[in-house]
C-alpha cells in the first residue's frame, strides 16, 4: 500500500484499484454482496421507481 501514498495520485488509484481487485478475486461471494449493497443503496436514493426508470436507461450498456 505504500503506492497508496505516492505523491503520484495516478500511482495511487491504480494502487487502491489494484486492491480492490484482489479483494473481489479472492472473496468469491463478495462481488454479489457489493452489487447487492450497490443495488439497496440505489434504491434508497433514487427509489424503487426511479431505479427501474435508471436501468431502463441503461446507462451502463455497452453502445
């Protein structure tokens, strides 16, 4: 993590993206458990209803 701390903020992102990573490798279950906290946090703030209009967007499709 001492990248984390490079005065380099480029070298720190990949750094702190880098961990990230690792983490969601070697925690098998822990990508359903971030989509599912990620999902609840979207309904919170935008609503069931404003959730579904936000996917019907598809804002995060391929174009």
């Amino acid at each position: 993590m001492d990248a984390a701390r490079s005065n380099d903020p480029d070298a720190a992102t990949m750094a702190v993206l880098d961990m990230v990573i690792d983490q969601l490798v070697i925690n098998k279950k822990l990508p359903d458990q971030v989509m599912a906290a990620v999902h609840q946090m979207a309904v919170r703030l935008l609503g069931e209803q404003g959730f579904a209009d936000f996917c019907a967007l598809r804002p995060f499709a391929a174009q």
